[in-house]
C-alpha cells in the first residue's frame, strides 16, 4: 500500500514537472525569438540566425513531445476527469503559440524580408509586444494549474500587450505603404509584419478560453 | 434451525438488495459519477465496509425501531419487510428518489395499526424528526466542510494535477467510512424487525465473538452488498448531477457530510461521550442516505450563492418524502390483512 502511494505521488510529480517543463517552453521559445529577429534585422540570414531557427525548430520539438507525453499520462491515468478536456485544449493552444513562433522565425529565413533601417525599431518593438503576449499568456496558464486566483491579472496584461501590438502593427504597414518602396515588398513586410503579429491574437484567443475554463475550475 | 425462518427472511434480504441498490449509490456515486473511481474498485470497497459497519456498529439503530413497533411474529416481520421493498421499488421505478428508513417506518406504523399496538409517538416524533434534521444537519457540515476546502485551494497553491490525486485517495476514504456508516445506520432497516425471532447462536472466531444479532447483521450485509454490485450502477447514473452538476471535490464534500450525518446518528460511543458531558447528542435512528445526500448537495448549492439547483426536481424529491412513509404503511396494512386472511398465517399476537 505504502509503495502504491509513493509510486502515484512519484507519478504525480513526474506529470507535474512536464507541465512546468512545457510552460518554460513557451517562455524559451518567446525569448529566442525576440534574439532571432533582432539578429535577422542586424545580419540578414547570417550563420547565427541560422543557429537561433535551429534553437526555435529545438524547443519546438521538445514542446510537441512534451504535450504528447502529457496527453498521454492525463488519459492513460483517467486523471482530472472533469478538466481533463479544458487542460488539454489548453496545452494544444499553448502549442499552436510555440508552432507560430517556429513557422515566423522560419518564413524570415525563407522569404528574406529586406526591412529598412528605419522600420527596424518598430519591428524590434513589435517582437518584443508579441513575446511579452507569449510569455503573461504562459504565466497565466501556469497560474491556472497551481493559483487560479491570478490568472485574471496576467490574462489581463495579455489583452494589454495585444491591443499594443495591434497599434505597433498597423502603424508599422501605414508606414510602410507610404514609403516608395516597390508594391512587391510592401506586400512582403505587410504580410510578415501580420504574421508576427499573429502570435499574440493567438494568445489572446487562448487567453480567452483560459479564463472560461478557470470559472469552471473554482470548485 | 428452522427453515421457515430463512423464508420469511427473504423479504430482509430483498429490502437489504434494494438498500444496496439505492443508498450504496449515494455514498460512492457521486466519486463514479464524476469518474474519479471506477465502479469495481468503489463497490468492493463499500460492499466490505458495509458489511463491517453493519456487523460492529448496527446494534444502537435497530433498537429505536424495536422501540417503535416490536413486530412480535415471524410472518408480520416478513409483511413489513416486504412493504418496505416494494414501496422503495415502486418509488424507484416511478423515478423518486427515495429512503428506506421511510419506508421501514411506514411499514411499522402500518404494522401497528393493524395489529391494534400502541405507536410510541415520542418514538415517531423523534424518527420523523431527523428527516427534517438529517438534511438540515447535512447541509450545515457540507457548508462548513466546502467553505474550508475553497480557503485551502485558494490559498495551498496545489497543483492541479495534486490536488487530483488528494481528491481521489480522500474518495477512496470518505466511501469507506460512508459505507460503514450506512452498514452502521441503515441495517436497522433491513433487518431490524427479524432481531427478536432470530435463530443464532453466538459464534467465536479466534478471539472476536459474533453474537446472534451481528450474524444476522452480518447476512443483511451481504443482502445490501449484492445490492451494491447488482444494481446501484444504473441508479449512480442518474445521482448527483440531478440536484446540481459536481466536481470531483465537491463530491467528495458530500459524501463526508453525508457520511458524518450517517455515523452521528448511528455511533453509540459518540452518543454515550456527549451524554457523559451533559452535552444534547443525537438519537440513534436510522436516516436516509438520500436526505443526507440532498441536503449536502442544496448546502453546497446556497454556499456558491443559490445558483444551479434545480428547484423543480427538489419538490419531486421532498413529495417522494412524504408519499413513502404513507404508500409504505398502505402496502403493509393491506398485505397483512391478505397474509392473514387467505394464508391463515399468524402475523401479530
């Protein structure tokens, strides 16, 4: 019976720390990003944005085989029945955040946007918004799992850093189809700005969903 | 030992299957419904409990039912037991929730009319009584219990997945000490009218002795434990998210409240220790799971601040409160009658 219980507590555990490990992941990704796009501005395709994406391809990975294997555990161990569904919507959306990052940071290395020295700022802005998004909508899921009650405030900073980024984005396209640069490139630096702006709507969807699922955790 | 005996029984033993049935779901229905424990592993684990609370702390209820109506022949006990279980199984069928202990003192009233025996109204005050009590008294714990529970989580920062695993061992817990309760409380009902007339004889196993009466707890035991594994699946279903939808947490709220209501009206030490202190304690009657349950349920429901009760099925609940006793005694008084009139059997003297 004894060894029954240190078995299930050592399960417990070992579940427990994948889900911060999964979080942390969130966190790294958002990091690297925002050093991945400030290196791609300085350098272009050089051979340490090159190392960067690699990073990002890294931690994406180990996110995805960190979902699995807690999927894996909450089902095969009928674990939080009445959450078990919310929790894993939630882990598949923080998933979709870590995926955008990876699929941004390799669309910059593919299409090789040429930012003007001018817009290098704004876009340096508009990385660092998103990665803030990222990282309160990873706290604020953290919180879910141990301290619901403060899931509110970081939710609320993400609708904060969202809309800032909404405003950072469309000053950053304004600009730019005011320039005189050829239709072709604004189209390209409208289309990444979008998509680097992406990241954080697709926080604040997750945040969205969060907040329903924390009324549903309070007992 | 005479066989007849076991015959008459038999009407215990169905009243003890539809107890199984019935009440066992309310102790660890709530913990399957919810899927925190499988069935197998909640009905064993009940069904040994019962057994335990029914053979070593089943004494102190069945007397107060004696007190009410000392069914003196072996035929009359069997009547009354009998009404009781088609009562309950007519109720059932009908889609009430309903209480054995109801039925059985129904039964007992009906008994006592027929054959002309005084009813001890203080008795009947006090029975009727704790049908008001034990709800009321289910719901104060469930309160008191969940307001504690809601200030832990808050402020324990748990994990989730943790606070899970506490969730589940204290299901394991709160089932095992709600079974034996309502083995303790509840086998008063089922065989409760058989103690006077039973046949056995004390049994000693190494050093713990049985006397005639826990034998024939012990088989009333099994009766309810049959019950459990037969039949209770189906009405688990339907428990719990009938009053109000439930969390793992709050199921587990209510089958302590409704255990702990189940155990103070049955345990005799509890009783003796108050009275040893001039403390008022609580009579030894049988109570019906079921109220316990409600009341838990409706007291966790007014703590979140009234929302998601569903009024409507609670008056349905509270009317199968009053027609049970009263369908109950019909069934008994009429079937006597027959007993004794087309089977010439003797059923009272």
């Amino acid at each position: 019976m004894f060894q029954i219980k240190i078995s299930l507590f050592a399960q417990t555990k070992a579940l427990e720390n994948k889900i911060d490990m999964f979080h942390d992941k969130i966190i790294d990704v958002a990091m690297t990003f925002k050093k991945a796009i400030a290196v791609f501005l300085r350098e272009q395709r050089s051979l340490e944005y090159k190392k960067l994406c690699k990073q990002i391809k890294n931690i994406e990975h180990d996110a995805d085989n960190l979902r699995r294997d807690i999927e894996n555990q909450l089902y095969s161990q009928n674990l939080i029945p009445d959450l078990r569904a919310d929790v894993l919507e939630l882990v598949e959306n923080l998933d979709s955040i870590i995926n955008r990052f990876d699929e941004v940071a390799y669309k910059f290395y593919i299409e090789r946007p040429e930012f003007p020295e001018e817009y290098h700022s704004r876009m340096k802005e508009l990385c660092e918004q998103v990665s803030d998004c990222a990282e309160n909508m990873a706290i604020a899921s953290r919180a879910f799992f141990r301290d619901f009650s403060t899931v509110r405030d970081y939710s609320q900073k993400v609708y904060f850093i969202e809309s800032e980024s909404d405003l950072t984005s469309g000053k950053m396209k304004e600009a730019i189809f005011d320039s005189e640069m050829p239709l072709a490139n604004k189209l390209q630096l409208s289309g990444i700005i979008s998509e680097v702006a992406d990241i954080a709507d697709i926080a604040e969807d997750c945040v969205d969903e969060l907040l329903i699922f924390t009324v549903k955790r309070d007992i | 030992m005479d066989l007849s005996y076991f015959i008459f029984l038999s009407s215990g033993l169905f009243l003890g299957w539809s107890l199984g049935a019935n009440d066992a779901a309310n102790v660890f229905g709530t913990a399957v419904g919810t899927k925190m424990l499988r069935f197998k592993t909640a009905a064993t684990i009940a069904s040994i409990c019962i057994i335990l609370g029914a053979v070593f702390g089943g004494s102190g209820t069945s007397r107060t039912l004696v007190e009410l109506g000392s069914v003196n022949e072996l035929a009359g006990a069997f009547m009354v037991a009998l009404s009781a279980a088609l009562a309950v199984y007519w109720m059932v069928n009908n889609g009430t929730p309903v209480s054995t202990t109801q039925a059985i003192v129904g039964s007992i009233v009906g008994w006592n009319f027929y054959s002309n025996h005084h009813t001890d109204t203080t008795i009947l005050a006090k029975i009727v009584s704790t049908w008001i009590i034990c709800p009321v008294l289910s719901g104060i714990i469930a309160i008191c219990i969940y307001l504690i529970i809601k200030q832990y989580i808050k402020h324990s920062q748990m994990h989730i997945i943790h606070q899970d695993l506490y969730t589940r061992l204290g299901l394991i817990a709160a089932c095992a000490f709600g079974a034996y309760a309502l083995g303790a409380n509840n086998i008063a009902n089922v065989m409760g009218v058989f103690v006077d007339a039973a046949p056995f004889h004390e049994v000693t196993i190494g050093y713990m002795k049985l006397s005639g009466t826990q034998i024939l707890f012990f088989i009333g035991g099994l009766a309810i434990s049959s019950g459990v594994f037969t039949y209770s699946q189906k009405i688990i279903k339907t428990i719990g998210n009938d009053v109000m939808s439930m969390s793992p947490i709050i199921a587990w709220i209510v089958v302590v409240a409704q255990s702990l209501v189940l155990f103070l009206f049955a345990s005799e030490s509890i009783k003796n220790f108050l009275e040893g202190y001039n403390i008022p304690s609580l009579p030894l009657v049988p109570v019906s799971s079921s109220q316990a349950v409600i009341g838990a349920v409706i007291g966790i429901g007014i703590a979140k601040g009234g929302r998601g009760i569903r009024w409507s099925l609670l008056s349905k609940v509270s009317l199968g409160w009053i027609t049970t006793p009263i369908v109950s005694a019909l069934i008994c008084f009429i079937f006597l009658f027959v007993l004794e009139n087309v089977f010439n059997l003797i059923v009272y003297h």
